[in-house]
C-alpha cells in the first residue's frame, strides 16, 4: 500500500480480476482523497456544478447545500457527460522491466502499471456516467473503440486490458511509431473527447519533432490532452543499477550494449533530463497536460490529475 490508503503496482494481489482490483483502487483513491487537503473534492459531485451568481435558482440542489453549505446546481444528462478516449502504447519497451515481479510474483513493468491505471480510470468514468473508448497502438493502430458508457461496452474494455497482461516474448519486437497513430486517432475521433495517454514516448524513429507534430494535431482538433509520461523512475531516468558491467539490449530493435552503468551515468542522465525537459516545454507549449507516471509510485498520481482536469473542463 501507498501514501493515503491506495493501493500501489507493487502491493496488488488480484491479478485474476482487473474489475475488482479497478473498484478496489477507486475506493481507496476516493477514501485518500477524504483525509488529504482534497477533503470535499469528490466524484459524487460529477452531476453538480457550482452556482454562477445572478443565474436562475430554480435548479440549486437544496439537499446538498444542507451537507456542505455551498450553493450546487444540478446538471442536465447531456451536460455531464464527457467523451474519454483512453490510448495505451503497446510497443515492446513498455513491458520494460522484463526481470521484476511484485509481491505476488506477477510481472511489475510499464505496461502493467497503464493497464491498472487505465482500468481505475474506466471505473471513474463509470461512476460519473462517462462515455469512453480505448485504442492500443505500437507500430500501427491495433486496436480502436468508439467511446460508448453501456456495462457491456465497459466489459469488453476490461477484457481487452486483461489480455495485455500476459508477459511479453521478448523477442516479440514491436517498435513504437506514436506519431503516425497519433495523427490517425485524431481524425477518427469526430467528436471533441479528452484523450488519455499512457506511453513513455520513446519513439523508434528516433525524431522528437514527429510526435510534437501529432500531439500538436490532437490540440487542433479541439481535443483536450491528458499525457501520462510512464517510466520506471528508478532504472530508465536515474539509471540506478548494480556496480558491475551490464548487457543493454534495446527491446525494440534488438541492439546489444555493453557497458558498465557507472561509466555513463552521468551522461546518460543529462541526455535523458534534456529530452524529457524538452517533451515538458512542448506540451505546455500546446496546452497538453503533462504528468509523470513512475511505476514505482501508486495510482493516484493518474486519479488525481485527471479529476482536476475534468473539474477544469466543467
């Protein structure tokens, strides 16, 4: 367990069923968010929004003004409802780590770490009658759902996660290729959705500028942006390993390194810090919110920012 009661990658337990872990995580989110300086930000008021003085009172929820004293009006169905659409990079460096296990012996990497973000995010947007789709990608689109809110729908996402669960081969290479699915994913989405991204933006291609142009169509599109930076702190940034020679093989292209981790650092860490400062300064530049997500850490650094954001957009 983490700070305020959630659960964390490390801790979990019910691999079995993502649902329940999904319900298990919101629960102790929302139970965080009551005993932290967020006390009275909750999802129970996703159907209300605050009174704007000078409009009719003729919708104020007098019932919860009595619980907290402030003036609530309620909201129209066709007013609370927002179109989520969740994307998760499926290319083979997101299931880096490939030798680390959790306390229960089930794999600890990227791609477990989005998947359970994701599926916490899914019982959020349940519980605030949210619509959303999910769309997987690595070299090329894989797979892409239009965003709907029926159980049924909610189901099949579920499912679709799970089966990413399912350590990889690490000789199954699939480069990343972000900025083309990007660009794709925006034209399909006709209508104006909050886009969730969950990758860590190591594009194959090696050229920076293409992804900035693919986020930066997103924007055009009128679409909000939500991109969930995910990394394993420890190794990837800090580059924390053993004192003794190591061999580096990239995931994707099959490139061996061999190297002492000692030796390079120093400068492993400041091209590092220079790319992701850069990625920082882009997406501010577009109005794309930009969270680091370190799998080390628990679920609510993905809860509490998309809550934020969803209170910014209504």
């Amino acid at each position: 367990m983490s700070n305020h009661g959630q659960i964390d990658l490390q801790s979990l337990t019910h691999f079995d069923n993502l649902e329940l872990v999904a319900r298990q995580v919101v629960e102790g989110f929302i139970t965080g968010l009551h005993k932290s300086p967020f006390h009275g930000f909750s999802v129970e008021f996703a159907e209300h929004r605050l009174y704007n003085k000078g409009e009719s009172t003729r919708d104020l929820d007098w019932k919860l003004f009595g619980r907290t004293e402030k003036l609530f009006v309620k909201r129209y169905e066709e007013e609370t409802n927002l179109r989520c659409q969740i994307v998760i990079d499926n290319s083979s460096s997101m299931y880096f780590p490939y030798d680390e296990f959790n306390e229960s012996g089930q794999p600890f990497n990227k791609m477990v770490f989005s998947v359970y973000a994701a599926a916490a995010l899914i019982q959020l947007f349940r519980k605030q009658r949210d619509a959303v789709g999910l769309s997987l990608f690595s070299e090329q689109l894989e797979m892409n759902t239009e965003a709907r809110s029926s159980s049924l729908h909610t189901k099949r996402l579920f499912h679709e996660l799970e089966k990413l669960l399912v350590p990889a081969d690490r000789n199954d290479r699939k480069p990343t290729a972000a900025s083309g699915v990007l660009h794709e994913i925006a034209e399909k989405l006709h209508k104006r959705s909050l886009v969730i991204i969950f990758s860590d933006m190591m594009e194959s291609s090696g050229d920076p500028e293409a992804v900035f142009s693919a986020l930066q169509h997103l924007r055009h599109n009128k679409h909000e942006v939500l991109l969930f930076h995910v990394t394993d702190k420890k190794r990837e940034v800090d580059f924390d390993y053993d004192n003794r020679p190591y061999r580096f093989i990239d995931v994707e292209s099959g490139e061996e390194l061999k190297l002492h981790p000692k030796e390079v650092r120093e400068q492993y860490r400041e091209q590092v810090g220079k790319f992701f400062k850069e990625l920082k300064i882009r997406c501010g530049q577009y109005q794309i919110d930009f969270i680091d997500a370190d799998i080390r850490e628990g679920f609510r650094q993905v809860l509490l920012p998309y809550l934020l954001k969803r209170q910014k957009l209504y």
